[in-house]
C-alpha cells in the first residue's frame, strides 16, 4: 500500500500505462517526500491533460441512503457534513490558485457528490449514471457496465490544457480501480494521465491538501 508524501501525497509520475482491466497495478508508485514532486504535479496539473477521479467529499456517518431509486430527494440521501463542505470550497479555491484548468466535470446523481462539485465552484457540471453508486438496488450486469463506463472515462482524454474531474462513490471506484482503492477516503483524488486508451496515475491527494499543492507554485 501506499505512502504519503509528508503525509499527504503519493506521487507516480511517469508510472507505466496502466490498463483498464488491471487498473490495480497503478499502485506501483514511488513515494517521494521532496517539495520537488509536489512541484511536478502542481506543473502536470497546469498544463492540462489530466483526469481526477474523486471521492465525494466528507459526508454524516449516521445517515444513509434510504430512497436511492428516489434520487430527487436529498433528504433521505447521506450527504455532506460541515467539514465536507468546507473542503470541498478549498478543493476548488486550490486548483484555481495553482492555475488548474479545470474542462469537463461529471458526477454521480447522488446530492453529496453533485454539491461537492458546486461547493468547488466548478461549472457546467454534468450528473451521469455512469458515476452514481448502484450497489444492491441495481444488478450486477448495471454494477458492472457502470465500472466500465468509469474507466472508459478515464481513458478518455479533456481538452487540450483542461483537467476532466470525475465525481463519484467508493463503491464505484473500487469496481472499477481494484483493491488497491479499499482505503480510498472521503475527499480523496487520484489524478491520471490518459494516454492511447489506457491511463497512468500520478498521484493520490487527500482534499485538504490542494492547498499544498497551490502553494507549491507561489
């Protein structure tokens, strides 16, 4: 498993393609605690190219989906907690201080990956199936094609000098990226670099330290 840069950052850079059937082997990356790494990725991330994949944003442990067929309702969806929120507006105040292009955003249907997405400031925010969380109320063929319709869209590459964001769920992430994702948290980035159908991992960043990587630039 992985190790934090000053715990907080893992850093792949120019890790080898990593294939959507065995997205697991991303996890091969090599640590590194300079400031140096922080940089490059604060660089990569300005110069656009990239895909981030997010966990929603930090969300009430005592709440729980109980209408998820009724998505309308966000009322009886779990949702963010003041912490989630407050992150979720650093998140975006970051990547605009460290001048990340910010293109395409997509998230789940569900309320608390949506405001993550609007607490962020970003726009032209799209909701989509693809990224919402199926789980048991869905049947394994629907779970299946939604964790293709993830790492297709991680494949996919933004615009020219844009970052794409994706926003979705553990449950997703896990079917689609492997068991090297159980632990992925509430909040918490993978950034990959697509290239020629297949992807390559950068780094993963917890949300409360984009402001790190900001500063890194400054």
């Amino acid at each position: 498993m992985k190790t934090m840069l000053s715990a907080f950052i893992t850093l792949a850079i120019f890790a080898g393609a990593v294939a959507p059937a065995s997205a697991e082997t991303a996890q091969s990356s090599q640590p590194t605690s300079s400031i140096a790494g922080t940089q490059r990725l604060a660089e990569a991330l300005r110069a656009g190219g990239h895909v981030i994949l997010v966990r929603h944003g930090a969300t009430f442990s005592n709440q729980a989906d109980t209408d998820p067929l009724r998505l309308a309702d966000v009322t009886k969806q779990r949702n963010l907690n003041d912490k989630g929120k407050e992150l979720a507006k650093a998140f975006g105040k970051a990547t605009r201080a460290a001048g990340v292009s910010v293109g395409k955003v997509y998230t789940s249907q569900f309320n608390r990956a949506y405001e993550t997405a609007v607490l962020a400031g970003f726009k032209n925010i799209e909701t989509t199936v693809d990224l919402s969380e199926g789980g048991l109320v869905v049947t394994p063929d629907e779970n299946n094609r939604r964790a293709k319709a993830l790492r297709d869209m991680l494949a996919r590459a933004p615009d020219k000098g844009t970052n794409d964001i994706l926003i979705t769920h553990k449950p997703n992430i896990i079917d689609a990226l492997g068991k090297d994702w159980f632990d992925v948290k509430e909040g918490e980035a993978s950034i990959f670099k697509p290239e020629g159908g297949k992807y390559h991992l950068l780094a993963r960043v917890q949300m409360e330290d984009w402001s790190k990587i900001a500063a890194s630039v400054q």
